[in-house]
C-alpha cells in the first residue's frame, strides 16, 4: 500500500545509524490513510538474512499496512520489506 511505501522511503531518507532497532505500532495514521494501521520493524540481520542479536552491517525494514476487509470478512494485511547496509 501507499502507507507502507512512504513509510520506507522516509526510513531510506535516514543514515545507517538512525534508524533504531526495535517495533513502532501505529493503530492510526494521518489522512488520506486513516483506515489503515502500520507495524515497522527494524532489526540488525546477519550474511544469511536471518535476525541477528549482535551489531551488523545490515538492517532489515519490515513494513506491514493493515486495514479491515470492507466485506467485514477479518482484516487484511500486507508487508514490505526492504534491507539498507551501512555505507
């Protein structure tokens, strides 16, 4: 979704070292997107993309844009993931 792309393009804006390991939760977003929620993950992630709990050189952006079905059938989800090494 729309969401989820800005959101990444914002993340890649930033230096290596700005972007925090961690989960950000937003349950609401500023319109035009007020129906969705967003989930952004960072995490430092090893040669073998696997997460890895030490330092490494390579962070892994996870994006998941979620929104209820408008047929009220459960929600609905989709996720971006994008890798930034350190230059």
């Amino acid at each position: 979704t729309l969401c989820s792309q800005e959101k990444i393009e914002e993340l890649l804006s930033k230096s290596f070292s700005e972007l925090a390991i961690g989960t950000v939760v937003e349950s609401s977003l500023p319109a035009p997107f007020e129906k969705f929620g967003r989930t952004t993950k960072i995490s430092f992630i090893d040669s073998s993309l696997q997460e890895s709990i030490p330092a490494t050189t390579f962070k892994k952006i996870e994006i998941t844009a979620s929104w209820k079905s408008p047929l009220k059938i459960g929600n609905k989800e989709v996720k971006l993931i994008t890798l930034f090494a350190e230059k």
